[in-house]
C-alpha cells in the first residue's frame, strides 16, 4: 500500500513538473513551480512533518533552468530526497550539487532546444505550408510534441531511478554537439526559405544582394550586440523598396 501510494505522489510530481514555470517571479524565477511540483514527492519520502518542511525549504532557493528539463531535474532530485531519507546523501551537500546540475543543464537547454529544435521545427513548418505540404507540416508538428513527451517522461523515469548519476548518461548524448549539426540544418532550411518567398522570376544579381543583405545583417547582429529588432527592421525597409530601388537602378543604366 506504501509503494502505491508512493508512485501516485511521483506521478503527481511529475505532471506538475509541467507548471514548473506557471509562477515564475524575480526574486526566486522558478523555485514556487519547483516547490509546488517536488510537494507529493518529498510528502510521500518524508513522513515526519519537521523533516517535510526541511525538505521543502531546499526547494523554495533560487531556480532557474529550461522548461524541458524540469521532468528530468525533478526526477533527481527526488531520487536524491530518498537518499537523504534513508541517510545516504548529506543534504548539506544537495544545494551546491543541484544549482551546478541546473545551470549546466539550462545552458545546453537553451542551445539545443530553443536556439536549435525549436529554430528547425519553426523554420522547417514555415518552408512546407509555403511549398503548399499541410498535412507534412501538421505531421511534423505532432511529431515533435510526442516527441517532447517522451523525452519528459524518459527523462523523468531515469532521473528517478538514477539520480545524479544518470548526468553521466546524458554527457554521453554530446547534445551540444548535436546542437551545432542542427543549426547546420536549419541554415539549409533558411536556404530553402529564402527560395520560396523570393519572388519569381529570379534574377541572380537581386539573390546575390539579398544574401549579402542578410549576411551583413548578421554580422552587425553578432560584432555588435544590436538589438535583433533594429536590423530586422531595417532589413524588411531594404525588401520593400528594393523593386523601386532596382527600377531606378535598370533606369540609370547605360
């Protein structure tokens, strides 16, 4: 009966990891959602009711990590929570243990997930519903959401089990790395984005000014630190007088 009432409280922990960011605040960033979401966890490890409120505190310091990891996080450290009950794991130690463990994690996060799969699902959706492939771009769509899911709850189920030791598992994916060979394909994608919308007939004099456009572009991004919206901007001005800029060009021409 114990056991079932244990992995309810994990079940509970883990769909509440889903609202890990819902109470989002400057002060602690994500440590209310954490709290709320380790809560059925750490009640079910920690019977005594001081040793609850110990527990709970280690939780309510400051959090911050991506979103898609918070399965994973809260996994271990509910797997790290059992040890500390059964007086394996020193809890002194969890707090320098656990803002190393969420840092790195939110820095790959933001480099694989946000700066990468989500730039090529994006890019990759746009590129088929403008060459007309609904149903390919829906397809994708669902694709990539039950994809997420059961990275959640693998993540999850292996944090779990493993605690801090399954990070050893996930340094072995070298997800940085498979996070450069995605930003190769999204720079393909960007190709193949820029073809679609040019418009028809192509002059190659106008593709090769509007690529140069855009490499500029990025460059004065990078070297310079612009806000994105600036050149953006200034970019989609450059496009919409371009054809009465090229006339006037065509027109001076001897």
């Amino acid at each position: 009966m114990a056991m079932d009432q244990l992995t309810r409280a994990v079940i509970r922990s883990f769909f509440r990891s889903y609202l890990v960011g819902a109470n989002f605040n400057t002060r602690g960033m994500q440590n209310v959602g954490l709290a709320y979401a380790m809560h059925p966890g750490l009640a079910a490890i920690h019977k005594d009711p001081a040793r609850l409120r110990q527990a709970v505190k280690r939780y309510v310091r400051h959090y911050n990590s991506h979103p898609f990891w918070a399965p994973c996080l809260v996994g271990i450290f509910l797997s790290t929570e059992a040890r500390i009950a059964s007086g394996t794991f020193p809890p002194a130690m969890l707090d320098k243990v656990k803002d190393r463990t969420t840092y790195s994690l939110s820095a790959i996060g933001d480099s694989v997930f946000a700066g990468s799969l989500l730039i090529f699902w994006a890019l990759s959706s746009v590129c088929l519903l403008l060459a007309g492939q609904t149903g390919a771009a829906l397809s994708e769509g669902l694709i990539f959401f039950i994809g997420l899911q059961a990275f959640k709850v693998y993540s999850f189920w292996r944090g779990l089990r493993g605690g801090f030791l399954f990070l050893e598992r996930l340094k072995r994916w070298d997800l940085i790395n498979w996070g450069q060979r995605v930003k190769y394909a999204n720079a393909a994608l960007l190709l193949w984005f820029w073809i679609l919308v040019w418009p028809k007939p192509v002059t190659w004099t106008g593709w090769t000014a509007g690529l140069a456009a855009v490499a500029l572009t990025a460059r004065f991004v990078h070297q310079f630190h612009l806000p994105r919206p600036i050149p953006a901007g200034a970019f989609l001005a450059g496009w919409a007088l371009y054809p009465a800029l090229a006339a006037a060009l065509s027109g001076w021409a001897f």
